[in-house]
C-alpha cells in the first residue's frame, strides 16, 4: 500500500500563493483566516490575549444580523468577511464589514434543489470561500464553482463541476472547500478520472485531473512529509495523497463507510501521523506515513469505532486528539491518545460541536447553539465558561481572528469580543 505525506501549509497573502520551503505561510496581519479550518487548516489561531473566562451572559457582543440558510464558515481578510447562504432557490457568496457586519457586496447563482437531495437539515451552501490574493474561489452545492474579484465581486471565471466534469451529486449537496497550491486551486468532486482536480487560479485551466474514487463532503489537506509536499483528500471509501503538482497518486488506505459518507477534515501531526475519523458505521483511525526506497508506505496505528466525528471537526494536541463523537444519537466530547488510539476520557452535557485552539484553550460551538470556553489536557477538560448563543442548528465551525469571534447559526451571524 502505497504512502505519502507533507506538513501543514500557510495560505500566503500577496499578490499569488506561492509554495516556499514546503509551508504556506501568511505574511501579511491582513489575511487572518482565509480559507476553512483557518491560515493552517488545522482549526488553530494565533491569538492572544484572550479571556479567561466570560461574563454570564457570554462575551461582548459587536454585532448580529439576519444572514440566511447555509453552513458554509467565515473566511476574512482585510476587513471583510467572505461567507456564503442562501436565499429561496439562489445561492449567495457574500462579503461583509468586519466592523459592522453590513453587506458590501453579494453574488447570485440560480441553485434549486434537485430531485434525490436531501435537505432535510438544511440546503447549505457548505463551502468555505478560500482567499488568495485578488480573487476569492467557492462552490455551491450543485457544483458551481466560482472564481471571483474579492472586492467587487466581478466574476473572472467559473465552472460547473457537474455538467463538465461529471461530478457525483451529493445527496446533501456539494461541500469541498477548495485549497490553494502554488498557482493552483484543488478541490474533489469530479466523475471517471476526475476525483481530483487542479485548476490556474488566474485563468481557471485544468491543470491535472486524477483518480475515479467516489466523492464525498470532505475538504482537502496539504503536509510536507520526507521533504516533499502531499495533497491528503478524504474520499469517500479512502484516504489519499497525491502530488499536488501532477495529481499522481502516492498511496491510498481504506476507510470505508456507509453510502460513502466522510465528512471530517482530516488532520495531521506535523510529524509522521495523519488521523481521519466518519460515523456511520465507521469510527477513527491513525495511520503512520513511511518511505520505503523511493515509495510511500503507510501503516496502521490504530481504529477505534467508539470515536465517531460526523461533520465536526478534530484537533490534535501534542500527542492526542480531541473531538465531538456522535452520529445520530448522543454526543461526547473526547480525548484519544493518537499514537494508540485509546480513549483517556469522555466529557458528557454537549451536543454534536466543532471546535478551534486559541492561546491554550478551546472554544467550541455545539450544535444546541451553546458557545464554550474550555481548556483541555490528557487528564481532563475544564470548562471555564458557556452561554447559549444561538437558537438555531449550529453545525458551522466559527472563526477566530484576533480577539474577534465570527460565529454563525443557520439564519444569523454574530461577532464577539472574546479580549
């Protein structure tokens, strides 16, 4: 079984994306969080400074307005939020004040529902708008891909990953947020040779396309491993790493779950070890990436069913992992030991919840629409402080930028002074 990995890259905020030294790496204060899992995709931030702890009735609030239907998460740079919700059959890629939270500018695509979907929990849109430069790139959830002007939302190109390249229609809809590599932008979706594909970022030319693995809702990761960077896609039956710049695959691992359902991003220890974890009748795994001569190789730490992420998110920390299990029913918040797979606790009293690391303590978001402050450790989580936040679903993953907390709910988007 063929293997390959690579560290986790910095989107680097200048004029393109350039890969330096085998990390991505921002280089301007400007650019705090510009694609989905934030400047590393890892769901970690930079910041400092934060509260200990929040007044009862939770942390200042800066603004909230009415937003609309969708799950997609905030990116921002220069002052504006990008996100993206919808609005009767129209999908809307929408930028934001930081400031105030008032529109600047939306762009409109025709996006009604097709027969088969399922949208019973909401109709998204999903992504996450990835930043790069000038131009900012999403998709919706029937495959409309869009390369934008960030500022004036002028459109420079698009695709439609459906009609022109086959791409399997999601019975949630299209969820991949696109990542940058060099002068390119990847993202899953395709049909027959088309599982994976890069496109230019300035003209939207197919670059590479590879592989016939079944897509699912999964977002992509890249790491440097042995030197050399990797792209690790999450599909819907696998775990993959290709060469970005060819799209040749390195090595492949099973993962298999019912109806080919991989939600979560997979993460990496920056080391040797790439975790991914699904429900659906799956569970978690760790695997160890290995060079034998001039192939990959990979081997199996471990698989543990009790640890089930659904569309949540994971964090590791130092040598463990920390999640949201859950599928359909209840929900523990837990720590596994990533080099043995062992869970050392499990925290009741939370729904479902996506997380984020910032100046050594959590902050997660549960799906009741409870905001915590947590630290955690392998001995414990200590909760310092929550307070219901929304009324609404709550499965998007807020955003961190400074003191700033940029969260949303599926009908409302708020900012709070965590400082």
């Amino acid at each position: 079984m063929h293997v390959g990995s690579t560290r986790s890259h910095r989107l680097i905020r200048c004029s393109t994306a350039v890969f330096c030294a085998g990390l991505l790496s921002m280089t301007s204060v400007l650019a705090q969080w510009p694609q989905w899992g934030g400047p590393d995709r890892d769901f970690k931030s930079n910041a400092t400074g934060l509260a200990d702890a929040w007044p009862d009735a939770g942390p200042p609030q800066v603004w909230s307005r009415e937003l609309g239907e969708g799950y997609s998460a905030i990116s921002v740079d220069s002052g504006t939020l990008y996100t993206m919700y919808r609005s009767g059959d129209d999908e809307k890629i929408v930028a934001l004040a930081a400031a105030d939270g008032k529109t600047r500018w939306e762009h409109t695509t025709a996006a009604p529902t097709e027969k088969g979907m399922r949208m019973g929990f909401g109709p998204g849109p999903h992504c996450t708008p990835l930043i790069v430069g000038k131009r900012l790139f999403a998709v919706g959830i029937l495959g409309a891909f869009h390369c934008l002007d960030k500022q004036t939302a002028k459109q420079l190109w698009s695709h439609d990953l459906k009609k022109e390249y086959d791409a399997r229609q999601l019975p949630r809809g299209y969820a991949c947020s696109p990542i940058a590599y060099k002068d390119m932008v990847i993202l899953t979706g395709g049909g027959d040779g088309h599982a994976i594909m890069a496109f230019k970022q300035d003209s939207g030319e197919l670059v590479w396309h590879s592989q016939t693995y079944v897509s699912t809702y999964s977002s992509p990761i890249l790491i440097e491993f042995g030197g050399r960077p990797q792209l690790v896609a999450f599909m819907g039956a696998e775990l993959v790493g290709l060469d970005p710049d060819t799209g040749k695959l390195l090595w492949s691992h099973p993962h298999p779950t019912n109806m080919f359902v991989n939600v979560c991003t997979p993460c990496w220890n920056g080391k040797d070890i790439l975790f991914c974890s699904s429900a659906y009748n799956m569970g978690a795994r760790a695997i160890r990436l290995k060079m034998v001569g001039d192939k990959f190789e990979t081997e199996e730490l471990w698989y543990n069913k009790k640890f089930q992420i659904h569309h949540g998110n994971a964090l590791i920390i130092g040598n463990y992992v920390y999640g949201s299990s859950g599928s359909f029913g209840p929900a523990f918040y837990m720590a596994v030991n990533l080099g043995t797979g062992e869970i050392v606790w499990r925290k009741r009293g939370f729904a479902k919840a996506t997380s984020l690391l910032a100046d050594g303590k959590v902050i997660f978001l549960d799906q009741d629409g409870r905001l915590v402050l947590a630290k955690l450790s392998p001995e414990e989580m200590t909760v310092l402080s929550e307070f219901q936040l929304f009324d609404e679903r709550s499965w998007t993953v807020p955003t961190l930028v400074g003191k700033r907390l940029y969260a949303r709910d599926r009908k409302r988007i708020v900012a709070l002074d965590l400082g």
